[in-house]
C-alpha cells in the first residue's frame, strides 16, 4: 500500500483541510510531517467547525489513527488546549500519537521570535510568532528537547542551560527574563498530560505499512513557504515539500503514492514576501472577502490575486506533483472576469521558470490570459461535466499548462462540496 500526500502549492491556506478531511476517511494513520502551530487546518463537521494547528484532523475520523511525526515541532500547551477542544466536541482521542523525536516549543522560544521579528525592523518575515523558527533552530543547533525527554522528564538540566543562554540576550534587548523554575514546573504537568501519547512514531508506522495500513501525509505550510525551495528569507523554517514528508515521518521515498498538490482557484499570501499576481486592489479585496481570506492562526487579512501557473508549475517540479486539488472554485466564478498567469515577462522574452529570487522576481511581470467568470451555483455539480463551460475552460486550462490531471475541485465551503474525478 502506498503513502498518499497532501501539500500546499503556494503560500499556504490553500484548503488542505478539506482534502485531507476526505481522504482520511479512507486511511489508517493520517500524519503531521513538518511544521507546528503556525499551521491553521480549518474543517466542517456535522455543524461543528475545528481549527487543528499541531493535531492532524483525520483524528475526527474514529479508526484513523492521527500521529505527529517527528518532523513537527510541537507546543505542549497548545497541544493540550486541541486535545482538550476534540474531547469536548464529543470526538474521541485515544487515536493520537506523538514522536517521541519531535521537538519541544518553550516560551523563549516564542519570545525569540518576536525578538527577531522586531529586530528585523522593515525587513521582518510576519512570522506568525509562534516560536516555529526559534524551535527549529535549537533542534539543528543541537540543543532542542524532544518529546522522549520532556515526557520522561530528562529536561531540567538542558533546559536550564537553554534559558540560561536566552536570558543573556533577552537582558541585552530589555526583554522579560525566561523563569526557569516556573517553566520547568508548568513543562512538568504538559508532561504528564502528554506521556500517553508518545511513541516511537516510526516504528510504528513501518509496522503498518508492513500491515497493508493506508497511511496519508498531511502537509502544513506549502512549497513558496519551504526554507529551500521558497521565496526565502520570507519563507517558514522546515521543508514543508515532498522532501519533508521522508524527514519528518521516516517514511523513504519508496512507499509514496499519491502527491496532491493544494491549491486555490485565485492565490493568496500571509506574511511579507514578493507575490508577483497580488492585487492589491478593488479586485484582491473583492477576493479576500468573498474567499473569507483571514488567517485561521493570526486572524491577519490575506492578500490576495490571481493565480500564477508559473508558481504552480515549480510546485509540481519540485514535489512531483501526480494530482491537483483545487479549491474555491466556486468562489473565483463569482467574478465576472478571471485572470491566470500563464507567464512571467523579463526583460521582453516570456517565461513559464519560476525564480523565488526577489531581485529577480521585482523586474518580472505577469502575462495573463482572461477568463469569463459567473460560474453561478456549481455546489451540487458532481462530476466536472456537470460544470458550467466558463468553470471547464478556466480548469482545462490549468491542466494544459501546468500538465498535472486535476483530481478534486472544491465547490463550496460543505464538507461534501467537492467534485472527485
Ligand atoms: P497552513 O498550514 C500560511 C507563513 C507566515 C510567515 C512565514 C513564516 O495553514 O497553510 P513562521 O511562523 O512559520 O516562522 O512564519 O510563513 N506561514 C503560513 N502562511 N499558512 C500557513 O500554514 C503558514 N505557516 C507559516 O505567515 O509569512
Ligand atoms: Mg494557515
């Protein structure tokens, strides 16, 4: 049985959720790969709206196993605060597994980051300040604490030297001072609250793929937001790409089937960072409030423009990208007219290369090709004939430039408005 894969293709907020929502009803174990709590996976169920940022949201299906893998860097108290909210609705929790390899978020971290952030002055990411960057950077400096230790309470001492080393910079930007003996004792209760749920994750999913077990990767942030492959320094600080799925569970390339590549009918961005089909304008407004683009972790109002097939080719390059999904379908045919970026112009020649490069991105304009819109209601189309001609022109287009056979289309924001091809 292979591992299937959802990922982001653009800036994140593509509408993972939904996709992985419905393939998980099919799959054992749905995983978290990459990522933390900068993630903000909104989904409907039975009336009932959950915003998962750490939990991956198979864990609403009874017989999925949900497992945090290793490649996550996880905040115990926001953790608990979703565990708390899943048990609460009446769904159970018994399914969720924790890496014992996974990375402890602390408070200096999250100070840190808003540290940096500041420091950054008119160069600053628009970090969602939740400490992802600050985490990942102990874990590849080597001095991080992973979930083995924090459960086992083989902490204290690391931790002291950690806060030792964050204080002295704290004291020299006349930031709050970290107390070690109020997090050590705060850490101490997550601790036992979280014990149950860590596992050698790996194991335990090599076990099932040994059992035939159907396994889906749920991808957090997207490919422009990954430290390699995105428009860095504006970028997340893992590998939110295919490559991060192998890292961050264990799971080598050989055993992954499907790779869905996210995305929404228009684009949008959190953040800071070039967006060469940003409209920041009557249109990208008229957008952001018929897509309801605000953040679903920092509440921040997106920005929003058309989508670029440039981008979405390098996507599909750089994950191997075998299907697409694509989202608010419904919503770009509110318009009246649709534009697709179907090149980049530089210096008077067209290409379809994408370059994450700033500099290089500032002297590119978009080519666009223009689309009728006024899809009207396509909520209860069930198969991409039943679609209205302008919807299959736009899509039909996609498909032939980027060369990827789209496999899902969101038709609204229902759990079941969504065409399977
Ligand atoms: P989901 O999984 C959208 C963005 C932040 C910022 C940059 C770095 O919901 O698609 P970080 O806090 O990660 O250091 O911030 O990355 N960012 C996201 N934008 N959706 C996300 O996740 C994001 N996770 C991080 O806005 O620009
Ligand atoms: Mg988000």
């Amino acid at each position: 049985m292979k591992v299937d894969v959802v990922l982001g293709s653009f800036y994140g907020d593509e509408g993972k959720g939904k996709i992985i929502d419905y393939l998980s009803q099919n799959a054992d174990i749905s995983v978290r790969c990459t990522g933390g709590n900068n993630a903000g996976h909104s989904i409907e169920i039975e009336g009932k709206k959950f915003a998962f940022h750490l939990i991956p949201s198979g864990i609403l299906n009874k017989n999925t196993l949900a497992v945090i893998g290793n490649g996550v860097v996880v905040d115990p108290k926001v953790l608990i605060e979703e565990i708390e909210n899943v048990k609460q609705n009446g769904y159970s929790i018994e399914n969720l597994k924790i890496s014992d390899k996974a990375h402890v978020i602390f408070p200096y971290h999250v100070q840190m980051d808003k540290l940096q952030e500041e420091l950054r002055k008119e160069n600053k990411i628009g970090t969602t300040a939740r400490g992802i960057g600050p985490a990942y950077c102990d874990k590849f400096e080597r001095c991080g604490i992973r979930m083995a230790d924090l459960v086992n309470e083989k902490f204290e001492e690391p931790l002291k030297r950690n806060i030792q080393n964050k204080n002295e910079i704290f004291k020299l930007y006349n930031y709050p001072l970290i107390d070690e003996k109020e997090v050590i004792k705060e850490y101490k209760k997550y601790a036992q609250i979280l014990k149950k749920y860590v596992v050698d994750t790996v194991n335990l999913l090599h076990n099932a793929l040994e059992e035939n077990k159907k396994i889906l990767c749920e991808g957090a942030q997207a490919t422009l937001l990954d430290i390699d492959f995105g428009s860095y320094p504006y970028v997340t600080s893992s590998n939110p790409t295919i490559g991060g799925v192998c890292t961050g569970t264990g799971i080598g390339a050989k055993y992954i089937g499907e790779v869905y590549g996210v995305l929404k009918a228009y684009s949008s961005r959190v953040g800071e960072g070039p967006y060469l089909t940003e409209q920041n304008n009557k249109i990208g407004d008229t957008i952001r409030e018929l897509g309801h683009e605000y953040g679903t972790t920092t509440k921040r109002p997106r920005r929003c423009g058309w989508l670029d097939l440039v981008a979405l080719k390098y996507a599909a390059m750089v994950n191997g990208l075998t299907g697409l999904a694509i989202n608010h379908v419904d919503t770009i045919g509110k318009l009246e007219k649709i534009k697709l970026c179907v090149g980049y112009e530089k210096d008077g020649k067209v290409t379809m290369n994408f370059s994450v490069d700033s500099d290089d991105l500032k002297d590119c304009k978009p080519v666009y090709e223009e689309f009728e819109g006024n899809f009207g209601d396509i909520s209860n189309c069930k198969t991409r004939e039943d679609l209205p001609e302008n919807a299959k022109k736009y899509l039909n287009r996609i498909e032939e430039l980027v060369k990827v056979p789209i496999k899902f289309i969101g038709t609204g924001a229902a759990r079941n408005a969504m065409i399977i091809c």
